[in-house]
C-alpha cells in the first residue's frame, strides 16, 4: 500500500516543476564579446629578467581571463582588475621560473 502511495504521490509532484529543461540545457549568455570590450595590455617592465615571449605569454593569457570576464557581464572596471591581477601573477610565476 505505501509503495502505491509514494508512486502516486512521486506522479503528481513530478508535475510542480515548471523548467524549461531545452532552454536551460542551451543556454548562452547574452552581453559584450571579448571583441568589443577587451581591456588595454599593460606594457610589461623592462626590469623583470623575463623573456620577452613570456611576458606575451602572460599578456595573452590576461587578455583570455579579462575576456571570460566580459563573457560574463562584468563592467569594465572589473574586467581590468582581472586583467591586471592575471598578469602579475603569471609574471610573479615567470620571474620564479626563469631564476
């Protein structure tokens, strides 16, 4: 008898949902591209001892983080405080590693 009632009762609430699974599953974020907001390139110091193909490197691969910002919907402002934060880093990285 309860395995009768669960069913049931699993029946009816498995009807109080109201998603839209296809619209969920495929979703894609509307807003800025990397293309129209891609915030400027720091030029890198000189004095860091790094080459010059990592200091692209770690340029580069701000620009791809500023941009996953800006995929995102953040400002401008953010998207250049990612963009910053990621490029010290990688060159904190760079300087560590070319030692």
């Amino acid at each position: 008898m309860r395995v009768l009632v669960i069913a049931a009762l699993a029946v009816l609430l498995a009807g109080c949902t109201d998603a839209d699974w296809d619209h969920v599953m495929s979703y894609v974020p509307e807003g800025p591209t990397v293309d129209e907001e891609t915030p400027a390139v720091a030029s890198p110091a000189p004095s860091t001892g790094v080459s010059e193909k990592a200091q692209r490197e770690c340029a580069d691969w701000a620009t791809e983080r500023a941009g996953d910002a800006a995929n995102q919907n953040f400002d401008p402002d953010v998207m250049q405080k990612v963009h910053d934060a990621t490029y010290a880093d990688c060159m904190t990285w760079a300087v560590r590693l070319h030692r």
